[in-house]
C-alpha cells in the first residue's frame, strides 16, 4: 500500500539501481580531475641550502623519496624522465531507456511485488513508486527482481521513492511521470495493530484517505504528466490511383469453370476518392467473384487490425490475407467477413483475431492466430458462401458493387493506461445503501465492509472511470496465496453478482494482460476461478493463454453500454453504512473462515 510516509524524507528522482557505480574514477583520474599531476624527478637546486641543513630528517626523507624516484624512472638519452601515459577513463554506462513504461502505485504490497515481477518477465519497463526505497529494495529482493536490468535480460525496474498518495503534491512531479504511458493503481490500507495494542489503520491509511483520495489526486496530476492515447490509422493499401488499382487482380469463379466477372474503377464522389469493385454474379459455376494483389509484403506488427470505409449493396463481403507461409499453399489463406448496409457509408474494423484460417474452403482448427507481420496479399470475395460450405445469408446474386474510401488502412487501439485492482461486492453495496436486512443477506464482506471499505473503492474506480483515460477496473473475488491445484481457469462477469476466490498470482496476471488487450478497455468486471470439472480440460495443463484473456475480455460489454446487454447503469456512490455489532463481526469472520477452509481442503 502507498500512504503517508513517516518523517520528512526527501523526494529523490528515479533512478535504476546497478550493484557497480557507472563514472567512478580511479585515484590517478581523481588527482588529475582536481588539478593535481603526477610527481616528477626532484630539482633539488630548487630548494635552499638553508632549507636542508635545518630542515634535517625532511631533507633526508626528501632524498629517499629522490632515490626511490631515479630508481623507478629511467631518463631518456636527453635527461629528461618520460612521463608514464595516462590510463584513458572507462566511458560511462548510457542510461537505461525510460520508455513505454508502467508505473505501480502500490508497487510493494502482496499483489504489487507480483505485478512488478510479472510486468518485469514480460519484458516491460517498470516505475515502482513507493514511499520507502528501502523497503521496496528488500520486497524485491525476495521476490527474484532488481532494479535496473533484470538477470534474465527482461524488463527494466526504476524506483521513484517519496511518493505519498495522500499528498498530491507528490505524483505532481515531472521525473516520475517521465517515460510512463500506463498506470496501475493498487492501492490500499494498511490494518493493524495500534501502539496502545487495539487494531485500527496504520499510519491513518484508511480507504477514505488512501484509495478514494489517492485516486482523486491521481486523477488530478494526470492531464499534466499523462499524455492520452488516440487511436492511430496509417494507409497500407491505398486505392486512389490507376497505378494503386493495377496491383490488383481478378480472381473471379471463371477459375473453376463460372462465368462471373468483376473489375475496379477509380471512384470520385462528393469529396470521396477511392475505388469502386463491382461486377455480375453468377450462380452458374462457382458463384464468386473475387479479387486479389500482387505480392505486396507488408508488416502491420503493433497494429490490432484493418479498417475500411465502405458502400456497398447490403451484401456480406470477405477480406482476405495471405502470409508469406502460405504463398506456396494455393489452398490456405485467412478471411474475414464484414457488412455492408445498401446504399450508405460504413465504417468496418477488422481486429486481427478475426482472421479465420482457412484451407480448400474450410476452416482449419490447426491453423495459427494470423501473424500480421508477414502478410503478402490481399484480397477481396463476393461469394454465396460464408465458412464451411455454409450459405451467406446476405447474398443476392447479379450486379453489385463494393465503394472503397481512400483504400484498406490499419488501425491501433489505445491500450488501457489506467488499470484498477477493486473488490468484487463494491457495486451491491453501493446498490443497498443503509438497507440492512439486504445488507445482512449478502456475502461476508459486504456485511462487513470494514471502514466503509468498499465504498471508498467504488468512489475510487469512479474517479477513474470519469477521468476521460482509458481504463479497465478488476474486481477481484477473495484473495488467497494458494496456487494448490492450479493452473486455474478465470471467468469474468460484470453487474456483480458473482463471488468465489483467486490467487494473488492470477490477480496480477489478469491486470498485465489488461494492460496490453484494447478489449480489456472501458470495461469494469468481476474474476474468480472457473472450477467447473471441465476446467483443467480447456487449460490443457497450461496456464491462461493470451486467446483465453482475449475470449474473456469480448464477453464483457462495454461500461458504457451495459444497459445494451440487461446490465443496470453504474450506481451512484453512498457513505458507508453503520459498521455490524462486535458479535455480528464475530459470527461472519468465524462463517468466512470455514468457508476458506473449506476451499483449501479441495
């Protein structure tokens, strides 16, 4: 947890630790760097006479040091003693890049260490900002990390210590935000023993001042330091030139005997420059027309997927692409299908998960995710057939045609840059306010709600979502250490009604996966483990797989559209309720404990 820190510690900058200083000189550089030379072969007719004879035991030890000297340094021919070459200075170490890099606030505590460690092995680079470097060094230690570059090459920690939450004036600072594109927020208080020997907040790192505070100065020092992602569009294929349109062939069924046709056109049209494909289907024969390019290889790495602009007749078209590893595999390619709506402009985007591998027609479920770094072709289809054999139910055969604006463009989304850990129960709490008869029929926690706990998270995740950046929020179900029995399936679901347990590994797993899938993005949620007897067979042995997560995050709608799917809109947050009696908190902290037993035995 981050809170208030004890004393007055300055504020120190970031920096990346190393077991060895860079730039330290050694004792000959350190006398020259101050002006101080090397000693040369004593002139003694320098020196009075006086200065000798009185000087008796000086000028004794003044000859010794002159024998020494002509014993150590031959003269040349001329008498004069060469002076030994000065040791050219170790050039110093360029600083670690400070690029593209997550902060963690809360960076120390039991999920924070383990999403630095995590985030680290991913390979990203990390600004832990804490209240303590000292703490935060040990904390790391036992955990497998340094600062700096990690012993595996992966990942680069920098510690930002003299960060307090609670006082904004010290998330107001340009060298900590310096680099940082992403943000994960763990923040929480700290409970327990008091000096006097009763139980109560540390350091008074209560939610109020900790998580609903310190979400609101975060929230207020981020337009300042936080530059805000934007979607990226760049062309790849543009479609504006006879030259662009000559890359394209036909592909149409006559290949295979029909006697459909097709062909492009240049296309202006109230300000809009692009192509027009159209053509005549016939159903006699194949049934398709279709289209291909030359072999363009492309490399769309870093970007999510294709956008279009299209008008087109109502019908559902394909696009196709071709990698490289398939040029010599007539049969495969990867397609994916859009709509048009007759007659109006539609703006199509295609994530690269859309991409269905294919082979003589059909899908193959041995076929690899598309990898968009190696495409060769492109191609567009019209065909009375969707995947399998099965028919386009948006399909009219004849005359049609396709109005392509400006050409087919890739797109990037905007990753999530601000990233919440929240509990499972701080919306069905907000929800039943100072009703207690619903409250006494809920899970442990929200009958607990220890110092308005959730309430002070839910004000927290509603700072963050009203802060304009985009965002994920994970409520997590109860956390626990034990990874016995695991790997683990997760399962999310919104509108929280749903409770269970995860572990503080797979907590901080769901957060870096969040950080790196646009469909994570805007999207509040609950998580458990999914412990179904099917379970261990969809993880076949292994851990969550980035196509699992990214299965996961599509089922969850939007914050902002949750009304769209049977979900109530946001309640709006409420002061905590009155805490429950001394033997009220007995009795459910004895029930949770059973339950926990419970799930440990399984």
């Amino acid at each position: 947890a981050v809170g208030p820190a004890h004393g007055h510690a300055p504020i120190r900058m970031g920096r990346a630790l190393s077991g060895a200083t860079a730039g330290m000189r050694s004792k000959a550089e350190e006398r020259n760097h101050r002006g101080v030379q090397p000693l040369r072969a004593l002139d003694l007719s320098a020196v009075p006479q006086e200065a000798i004879i009185a000087g008796g035991a000086v000028a004794v030890s003044l000859l010794g040091l002159l024998g020494y000297q002509m014993s150590q340094s031959p003269e040349s021919a001329d008498g004069v003693t060469p002076q030994p070459a000065a040791t050219p200075a170790a050039p110093a170490e360029p600083p670690l890049p400070r690029e593209n890099a997550v902060m963690v606030l809360g960076a120390t505590g039991r999920v924070g260490r383990r999403v630095v460690r995590a985030l680290l092995q991913s390979g990203r680079t990390v600004v832990a900002a804490v209240r303590s470097e000292e703490k935060a060094l040990k904390v790391y230690e036992e955990v497998g990390v340094q600062p700096g570059k990690q012993k595996d090459g992966k990942g680069i920690l920098f510690i930002n210590a003299g960060v307090d939450v609670t006082r904004q004036e010290t998330l107001d600072r340009a060298d900590l935000w310096s680099g940082v594109t992403q943000v994960v927020s763990l923040l929480g208080s700290v409970f327990g023993p008091q000096p006097d020997g009763s139980m109560g907040f540390i350091d008074g790192m209560s939610p109020e001042r900790v998580e609903a505070g310190g979400s609101a100065a975060l929230a207020a020092v981020l337009p300042k330091h936080l530059k805000k992602a934007q979607m990226v569009v760049k062309d790849v294929l543009p479609m504006v030139t006879e030259e662009d349109l000559a890359k394209w062939e036909r592909m149409d069924d006559v290949i295979m005997g029909g006697i459909s046709s097709s062909s492009f056109e240049l296309l202006e049209d109230g300000g809009v420059k692009g192509a027009t494909w159209k053509g005549d289907l016939i159903m006699d024969g194949g049934g398709f027309c279709g289209c291909r390019t030359v072999r363009i290889d492309t490399n769309l790495s870093g970007t999510d997927g294709l956008a279009l602009r299209v008008r087109g007749n109502g019908s559902t078209f394909k696009l196709n692409i071709k990698t490289q590893e398939q040029l010599d595999s007539p049969e495969s390619t990867y397609q994916a299908t859009f709509d048009t709506v007759a007659g109006q402009w539609t703006n199509i985007m295609l994530p690269w998960h859309n991409f269905v591998p294919v082979k003589r027609a059909q899908s193959d479920p041995k076929g690899l995710p598309l990898d968009p770094s190696n495409i060769a072709k492109f191609g567009l289809v019209l065909s009375r057939f969707e995947f399998n054999g099965m028919p386009n139910p948006k399909f009219t055969p004849g005359t049609w045609k396709l109005d392509i604006d400006g050409g087919v463009r890739a797109y990037t989304e905007p990753r999530p840059q601000l990233v919440m850990i929240s509990s499972a129960g701080v919306e069905r709490n907000a929800i039943i306010g100072d009703d207690e008869e619903a409250r006494k029929a809920d899970i442990p926690i929200v009958q607990l709600n220890p110092g308005g706990t959730l309430n002070y998270k839910y004000q927290a995740e509603c700072t963050l979502r009203a802060s304009g950046y985009p965002y994920t929020v994970v409520r997590s179900t109860g956390m626990i250490d034990s990874t016995e029995g695991g790997p683990f399936l997760l399962e999310a679901d919104q509108g929280d009604s749903i409770s269970g347990y995860m572990g503080r590994d797979e907590v901080a797993d769901v957060l870096v996966s969040a950080l790196c899938m646009p469909e994570a993005a805007n999207k509040t949620f609950e998580v458990r483990r999914y412990e179904a007897d099917d379970a261990k067979r969809i993880l076949a042995g292994g851990s969550m797989s980035r196509a699992q997560y990214l299965r996961m995050y599509l089922r969850l709608a939007d914050d902002a559209h949750r009304w769209r799917v049977g979900l109530r809109p946001m309640p709006r947050p409420v002061p905590p309720p009155s805490p429950p009696s001394e033997d009220r908190t007995k009795a459910i902290v004895e029930q949770v404990a059973a339950v926990r037993e419970k799930a440990a035995s399984k």
